[in-house]
C-alpha cells in the first residue's frame, strides 16, 4: 500500500507447520510425535528515491 508517491508500507504474513514422529534408535519401546507450527508477520516499510 502506498502511503505516498515515494513510501510504501507491507504487511506480510507466513505459517509454516510440519510433523515428525518416529521410534527411539536405542531400541526401547519410546514413540515419539512432534508437531512443529510456526506463524509470522512481517511489518515493512520502502522508500522509493528518484
């Protein structure tokens, strides 16, 4: 969005999420199950030089 003819201001946002999950590598009888999320906003501000 341009604020005037030489500034523009930008909101950007991004998730990012996943799952990992497996068994314990010592042989015991451990299952393990993660779920990884992630939200960001990013506030951004471009002044434009002739």
């Amino acid at each position: 969005m341009f604020v005037s003819n030489n500034v523009d201001f930008e909101i950007t946002g991004h998730y990012q999420g996943g799952k990992l999950s497996g068994d314990s590598e010592y042989g015991e009888d451990y299952y393990y199950e993660i779920e990884l999320s992630n939200i960001d906003v990013l506030f951004g501000i471009m002044i434009y030089l002739k």
